[in-house]
C-alpha cells in the first residue's frame, strides 16, 4: 500500500496539495475564447481528482525500477509506457466529464471544446507524469536510508546486549568474590600464588573483554579462555576439582559464539562438584561429526543437591544465542544419568577447514593453560596442631 | 582486658583458602580459640555435638547441607556468624537470629567487630531455637526442595519429590519416603508452609499427601473418604481435606 494511502493525515494534506494544481488547471481551460468559467472548474474538478490518484500510480513503477540499479533503456521505455497509460487515463476521465456536461444545455459543445484541449492537457500530464516519478524516487531513497539507519541501529543494540550477558556471565559476582577471597587468604600463605591467581584472574578477565565484541571466535580461543577460567576455579576448589579435556585437532578451528562454553562450565562447577563433597572430574570434549561440530561436559552431580537455582539463565543464553547464529541447525541436549551430568552442543562445524593452519598455533597456546590448570596442591597454612585438617591427614 | 574465658569457635567452610582467611584473621584474637574446622555440613554437626563451641563461623553454599541446613540440625544453642560471598542470604540469616553476616572477602576490623556481637550474644541463650527458626526461614516464594532430618548420628537428605506423605506425631512429624520414616521436631503446620502448595496438600487434620503418589479415592463413611496411594497404603481423607484435593485436581 502507498504510503499516502495508508495515513488519512496524509492523503487529506496530499489532496490539499493538489488544490493549487486543479486551480492551474481551471485556469488553463478557461483561457479567454475557450470556455467559461463553470465549464473550467467543471472539467478541472474530476481532472485534478482523478490527477492526484494517478500520480501514487507511480510508486509501484518506481519501486520495482530502482534507480541505478534498472538499466537506463528500460528505466525509460518502462516510464514512458507507464506515463502513456496514464495519460490516456487522465483523459478518458475528461472526456467522460465533458461528456456528462454536454447534456445539460448550459454547457453545451463541451466535447468538441474539450477534444481541441487535449494536446495541450497530453503536455501537462506528461510534464506531471515525470514530476510524480520524481518526488516518488526521491521518497524511496528517503525511506530506504531511514530504514537502513533504524536496521543497524537495531543490529547495534542486539549485538550489545549479547556482549554485555556474555560479560555478565563473564563476571559473576560470587565468581569474582570467591577468587579475591582466595587471593586475601594467598596474600599471607603463599604470596607467591597469590600474584599468580592476580595473573589468572586478569588474563580470564581480559580473555573475555577481547572475544566479546566479536561475533565467533575459533574453538581453540573459547577453549583457553574456559582453561583460564578452570584455572582460577582451581586455586578456589583445590583438588575437589579435576579437569580433563579431548579435544579433537580439527575441532579447534570451528567457530563458536565467544563465551559459549563459559555458563556451562559454571553450571558444571557451581551446581555439580561444589555439591560433591570429594569432588570430582569435569570432562570437556570436541569432535567433529558429519559436518556438526560436537561439544560434550560432563560432570559428578549429587543427587540431593538443591535444584532450580540459576541453572536455567545460563542454558537459556546459551541455546538462544545458538539458535540466533544457526537457526534450526544447533541444539542442545541436557542428560542426568547414574549421578553423572551432561550437556551435549551440537551446532555447524564452521571454519573447519581454517584448522589445519591454525592447530600448530592452537596447541602450543592450550599446552601453555593446560599446565596452568594442573592441580597444584595448596600448602596448608602453618595453623596450630591443635586445629582438624583433613588435607593434613 | 581479655575475657577470662576464650570463645571457642568452630569455623565451617568447604574451601581451604577461606579457611585459612578466617584462621589467619582469628589468631589476632587471643580470647578465640578455633576448636574445630570442618570441610562440610555433617562435619559440622558432629563438631557441634563433640565440642560444644560458642560460635560456628558459617559458610551457606557447601556440598551436602547448605548453612542454613546445618542450623537446622544443631541440637545446642550456638551464636552464628555467617562467612559467604553471597549477599542474598543476609534477610534470611537475620531471620534465624545470626549474630553477624559476613561477605567474602572481608577485613580483620569487620570480623573483629562481629566477634564482639559474638561475645555478647553468647551466655544468653536465644529465646527460639536456632534449629527451629532455620527451618522456617525460607526465601519467598521458594519451596522447599528437601528435607534435612537427623537420627542419632545420622543425617537424611530427603529431596521433597521423594516424600509419599507426612503425619503428625504430637511434637513431631513422621515423614514417609523411600519407603522408610523419619521423624523430625516440627509441626504439620509448619511444614505445609513450606512445601510446594502444587504439590502437597493437607488431606486430613493429621496428615499431608504428595498427590504424584495418589492413585484413587474411596469413599469411607458418609462424611470421609479414603485415599489410597500407588504403594497400596490408606490414608484418611476428612470433608475440607477432599475439597483441598478436588481444588487442586
């Protein structure tokens, strides 16, 4: 529908618009020697009228041959077939018009009188025909950069707000308060450790900012950003936690959302072996399938643990930024089974081809947080023999 | 001038570094004397029960039993500092009479000043139970999502979808699970209050039903009905306790 059309404030400006225009009209016809007055603005009446309607006509033709990219002759010959239509239109409408005057004798001879105009009214179509096309295109390009403008503004803000839960999945406040309470602990124990959980902790933090703004990243960097992340858990957990990783070489160059893995393994961590009191392993794996890249956690998850705090947000993000990338095509499969939970990602192996070059780098990075994640066994603090550890025993 | 008496205090966290931080910070207080660290809630009870401390340093989230679980289970008064990164838990920790609420990481003069509030607290015991109080502070509109009950020693975690039914015994009530039954301090109005209302429904004046174990109604005298569970067993169903059942049916 026209834009005019479907905005009754607009049509009634338009059409006042117009008024001028059949004014002119009347004008032109009752030129001395024509016609009367009465008769003029009898027969402009219906012309401006029906002139005005024609004229949106033109926005269908103008859509459909955009400019520059029509081919000229086209463009042209299109117009000059569209104008000819309406022209002859235009003035079908005036000779119905006049030939309804011509029955009341005041008016008598209108026809013959309106058939000698004809040439001169053909001219002023024409000229209007090519006016209207203009105004139209002008309209077009107007809308288009509007729209263009409101698209990638919206594109902007989507975009935003993505990073920005990434980072706040990122920076889950307990997460950061529990490593700068190991850090206050570390300070007097092993201050030595302690600068290394700083490096930990800011290498994660830093790791995260880099990948957010980006919309994929290559496994192998989602992969040593969640190594980076294990590693500061580590100190945290102690050897309650274990990881173990197979990932497969051609794996690390598909392209994953940045920050995908990250809710999960907090899911794993927080909801799993914080609720195992011996803790326990948590498995990551990667292949690639059939085209489908394969992600695979798993962890030991207490079967009285409590539940539905938290672990749905994370999983929520996850499949909807999965199903924004590859609409259809990923999915996300949660499994509980003899206290062990899993969560298996399948999405498009994209980039894999890009692995073969990548995987020399890729490994010597992963072999660099791979040692950093290796349980390291906390010295106790020198506490008084009198006190219960069970690290001790 | 130092108290004569040391407060003895129990520090209960399942990280070794927060541990640490809490010993470290306590060995600038000569008048405590940390009697015990434990790594877990059950830990926790038996240090309790062993050595009678004056004060629990308290962690919430650790594997097993939560802090607030542990509370539950301690059969002694003991004043309660809580220890935890969590600061959501604060308005539930003040409902169980804590004496303090600390967030991690935290400094020697915060600590320093939740000892003194320790120190007063202890020798005057509370007018309510801790245990008690614990086991009715509960987040709004948060069901309860297990059950914590001690027997002798032991401790049972039973996960509410787990539980068939509950009858109230005088003081207490008998919760039937797993095919076994448990007895624990409360009473059957309490612990409606605080199970999933979807759920759980009062059937009769002494008894709570899990409907998921429901397999049919019959009818008993003119005014009561019989429910009869999936296992074969027969519970009472009184005239408002079958209109509470036919309103969530």
């Amino acid at each position: 529908m026209h834009p005019i059309l479907a905005d009754r404030g607009r049509l009634a400006l338009y059409l006042a618009a117009w008024a001028p225009v059949g004014g002119l009209i009347a004008a032109a016809l009752a030129l001395p020697d024509r016609r009367a007055a009465g008769e003029a603005i009898g027969l402009a009446l219906p012309l401006a009228l029906s002139g005005a309607f024609l004229c949106l006509a033109v926005w269908p033709l103008c859509r459909s041959l955009p400019l520059g990219a029509t081919d000229p002759a086209r463009l042209v010959a299109t117009h000059a077939a569209g104008a000819t239509v309406t022209c002859v239109l235009w003035l079908l409408v005036g000779a119905a018009a006049a030939g309804l005057m011509e029955r009341l004798p005041a008016f008598a001879g209108a026809a013959v009188r309106y058939r000698r105009d004809i040439p001169m009214l053909l001219l002023a179509g024409a000229l209007v025909f090519v006016l209207a096309a203009l105004a139209h295109y002008l309209m077009i390009a107007f809308e288009r950069s509007r729209a263009a403008e409101r698209a990638a503004l919206e594109l902007q803000v989507l975009a935003r707000d993505a990073q920005l839960r990434a980072l706040k999945a990122q920076v889950n406040p307990h997460f950061l308060f529990n490593s700068l309470n190991s850090i206050s602990a570390l300070t007097s124990v092993d201050p030595a450790r302690a600068r290394e959980m700083c490096v930990l902790l800011g290498d994660f933090l830093r790791g995260g900012l880099r990948v957010g703004e980006r919309e994929q990243i290559p496994l192998s960097e989602e992969l040593a950003l969640a190594q980076s992340y294990l590693a500061v858990e580590q100190v945290r957990f102690g050897p309650r936690l274990r990881v173990e990783t197979e990932v497969e070489p051609q794996a690390r160059g598909c392209l994953v959302p940045p920050l995908l893995l990250q809710p999960l393994l907090e899911n794993a961590l927080n909801h799993g072996i914080a609720h195992c009191l011996s803790g326990g392993a948590v498995r990551l794996g990667a292949r690639v399938c059939a085209g489908q890249l394969e992600l695979q956690l798993a962890n030991p998850c207490s079967a009285d643990r409590p539940r539905g705090r938290g672990t749905g947000m994370g999983l929520a993000n996850v499949r909807a930024r999965l199903a924004a990338l590859h609409p259809g095509d990923a999915r996300v499969d949660l499994q509980e089974r003899d206290g062990v939970f899993r969560v298996d990602v399948h999405l498009p192996a994209v980039g894999a081809e890009a692995a073969a070059a990548e995987t020399a780098s890729a490994e010597a990075a992963t072999a660099v947080a791979a040692t950093a994640v290796t349980p390291t066994t906390t010295a106790p603090a020198g506490g008084e023999p009198t006190r219960e550890d069970p690290r001790d025993a | 001038m130092p108290d004569p008496r040391p407060l003895r205090a129990v520090i209960v966290d399942d990280e070794e570094l927060a541990r640490a931080v809490l010993r470290e910070h306590l060995a600038a207080h000569p008048d405590v004397q940390v009697v015990a660290e434990c790594v877990n809630g059950f830990e926790a009870i038996k240090a309790v029960s062993a050595h009678a401390p004056d004060l629990l340093l308290l962690d919430i989230q650790m594997p097993k039993l939560d802090g607030f679980e542990v509370l539950q289970l301690l059969d002694r008064d003991v004043a309660v500092i809580f220890v935890t990164a969590y600061d959501e838990h604060a308005l539930r920790a003040f409902a169980v009479h804590a004496v303090d609420y600390l967030l991690k990481p935290f400094s020697a003069q915060r600590l320093g000043e939740a000892l003194a509030q320790a120190r007063q607290r202890v020798g005057r015991p509370a007018a309510v139970p801790p245990s008690r109080l614990a086991a009715a502070a509960r987040r709004p509109g948060e069901w309860l999502a297990r059950l914590i009950v001690r027997d002798g020693a032991q401790v049972h975690v039973i996960p509410a979808e787990a539980i068939d039914s509950i009858q109230a015994q005088d003081d207490y009530i008998c919760i039937r699970a797993h095919g076994r039954r448990h007895l624990k301090q409360q009473t059957l109005a309490e612990i409606e209050g605080q199970l999933d209302p979807s759920r759980f429904v009062r059937i009769h004046r002494s008894w709570i039903l899990n409907i998921d174990r429901l397999a049919r109604l019959e009818p008993a005298t003119r005014d009561s009905r019989t429910a009869v569970l999936r296992d074969g067993t027969q519970l009472p169903v009184s005239r408002a306790g079958h209109a509470r059942l036919m309103e969530l049916l």
